[in-house]
C-alpha cells in the first residue's frame, strides 16, 4: 500500500485537533487514523469527522446553553426594540445634559440598553442553571456594551466593512447579516462575562474513557 493510501487526509487531521470540540482529540485522531490504515476509505474518515465536529458543538451548546440564550436574545433585539431605543434619547432629553454626559447619554445609551434588555434572559438561564452570579452579570453587560460600541465606530475606520442597501441608495449596512454580527457579539460577551479568571486558568481535565 502506497505512503499516500495509508495516511489520512492532512485536512481533516487538522479540523480533528484543531475544529472539533473537546478533551478527546488527541485520542479519537489516533483511532480514526488507525481504523484508516487498517482499510478504511476517505469518504469513511470525512463522515466521523463531519460526526466528530457535529457532536463536540452540541456538546458544547448543551454545556453553554445560557450563554447561547443570551445570544439569540441579544441578536433578537435589534429587530424588535431597535426603533423604541433609539426613542429613548429623545424622553431622558440628552441634550440638556451637561458636556461630557449629552455625548455619553446620546452614543452609549442604545448599546446600554440592547444588553440590559437582554440580561434577564441570561439571569434566568443561570439560575435555572445552578451557576447564577451578580459579577458574571455585571461583567456580561459591560462586555456587550463595549463590543456593541465598537461595531458601531468600526465602520467609520473601516468604510469596506458596509454594503449598499437595495432600493435605498442612501443607507448603508454591514457586509455581514447584521443578526449574525449581534448574535456573535453576546455570545462572546456572555462566555468572557461568566467565565472567572480562576475557571479559565484551573479548569480541570475530564477524565478519558
């Protein structure tokens, strides 16, 4: 048997280790590799690794289901509030704040409220979770508002980032769906923002088998 029969596909060695969620790479790459070099054919080994990725990301949503409510949430806002937040500028009367509050209260105040209204999803995922804490909340608001910022003044350092709208020459809107882009915002914020600096130095290993 030929060198380039009996070695499985470098690509799909690589999404193994690299792609696929988990603590059992390492080992599950062997026996795959094993199981190829005892007869197996590429269309074999491409099916359990599709299998092996789509198991450890159902894993992972299973173990990280509050963090993902708080994203569908949070990615569900716009949608629904986007308009009511904006009104919100104009009842607290941001301009007759004094300098530097107008400009806080007038650029913040949207991001603000976008998490804020999505953070009681994520206290009654945690609590029903068992890992419910004031902090995490805290951190997660603070973390959502600060990325929700930024993309709102990226485009302006980066104009490539926004498309034209059809039908509408004078709008514009982000090359990337922009529920996506929130959607993937909250998740971030939620996983740093419930993550404790001692969790992510000192997790410990699951044990194999």
């Amino acid at each position: 048997m030929s060198r380039g029969k009996s070695n499985p596909p470098g690509l799909g060695i690589w999404l193994l280790r690299h792609a696929c969620p988990g603590n059992h790479n390492q080992a599950l790459t062997g026996d795959l590799i094993e199981k190829f070099r005892q007869g197996r054919s590429h269309g074999w080994f491409w099916k359990q690794v599709l299998i092996a990725i789509a198991v450890g990301v159902l894993g992972e949503v299973q173990r990280h289901w509050p963090h993902f409510s708080y994203a569908i949430a949070g990615a569900a806002m716009p949608g629904f509030f986007w308009e009511s937040v904006l009104g919100v500028r104009s009842v607290v009367h941001w301009y007759a704040l004094p300098w530097p509050w107008s400009q806080l209260v007038f650029e913040w105040s949207p991001q603000a409220l976008l998490a804020l209204a999505a953070l009681p999803v994520l206290a009654a995922a945690l609590l029903i979770n068992g890992s419910f804490h004031w902090i995490s909340l805290l951190r997660t608001g603070v973390i959502s508002v600060a990325l929700i910022t930024l993309l709102h003044y990226l485009p302006d350092a980066f104009p490539w980032l926004l498309r034209p709208v059809a039908g509408k020459p004078h709008f514009r809107t982000l090359i990337i769906e922009p529920v996506f882009v929130f959607f993937s915002i909250f998740l971030v914020s939620a996983w740093l923002g419930c993550r404790s600096p001692r969790q992510a130095k000192a997790r410990p290993a699951e044990p194999l088998g």
